[in-house]
C-alpha cells in the first residue's frame, strides 16, 4: 500500500487511488515485497502532492537552495544508519505538481505520467541510491524506465 496525499486539492479522489495502485504496482515490482513486512494499513512509502512554493519552502529549509524542485525524499532510513533496525515504511517523496505539469508538457506525456516518475525517482532514494556520480544515475534511468512501461502497460496515464 502506498499513501497519496494532495496538498493542493487538485486531483480527484479516482486519480489520487490511480496513483495509489500504479505505485503499489510499481513498489511491488521493485522488490518492495523483500522489505520487512508492514503492519495492517501501513503504507510502503506516502507520497505528498504539492506546488512550487510548498516545496521550495521544503527545498530552502532542508537543502538550503530557496526554489522550487521537482521532487525531494525523505527517506525513514539511512544508509549509514549501521545497528538501526531498517523500517518497514520508507519515507516520504513530496513531488511539485506545478513542476511535474511543465516538465509533462516538455516531455510530451501526461501531468500523471510525469508524477510517477518522479515518484519512482523518489523511491530509489528511499531506497539508499543517490545520483552523485554519472554511473549513479543509471539505477534511476532503470527504475523511471520501469514505472514508464507500467503506465504503457496499463494505458492508464
């Protein structure tokens, strides 16, 4: 189960529970299921919809660059956390809706498609990948490309 919250009150309650049954879809076939399991009604992850002042206020106070960003997470666990139990929960993705509608546009596909794929990226950071280096950034192009055919797969997006 994966949590969506909409802070903006944009979206329907229909497109929230798509968006709640592709990450579902997605974080299962990501290996979500070799985690521990989760208590009944537990979310794997929640992902939080925002727009740009939200997460620039987000972006400013965690990372300290004051403007907005396309998505941040913030992940339950560490991967320096040596001798901590790992979490069942993940942690939190908060994505821009107003950046994820333009760079939809950009790339020629739907404002929903561009949300879960940033939720995707989210998620390999709540899984312990970062994207410091060049050879880094292929788990995420790997995991984006994985929610991408799912969204084809389904033709739901």
């Amino acid at each position: 189960m994966i949590s969506v919250t909409d802070e903006t009150g944009r979206l329907s309650g229909r497109e929230l529970g798509r968006l709640e049954e592709l990450l579902g879809l997605y974080a299962d076939a990501a290996g979500a299921g070799t985690l521990p399991e989760l208590p009944e009604g537990m979310p794997r992850f929640s992902l939080v919809l925002t727009d740009d002042p939200g997460i620039a206020a987000l972006n400013a106070r965690d990372r300290g660059v004051p403007e907005p960003t396309d998505v941040l997470s913030y992940p339950a666990n560490e991967p320096d956390d040596a001798g901590f139990p790992v979490l069942p929960f993940l942690g939190d993705v908060f994505v821009s809706l107003d950046t994820a509608t333009r760079q939809a546009e950009e790339a020629g596909h739907s404002p929903e498609t561009e949300v879960l794929l940033l939720a995707a990226h989210g998620f390999t950071h709540l899984r312990g990948y970062d994207h410091q280096t060049e050879d880094e950034w292929e788990i995420f192009r790997k995991e984006q490309a994985r929610m991408l055919a799912l969204v084809e797969r389904t033709g739901t997006a």
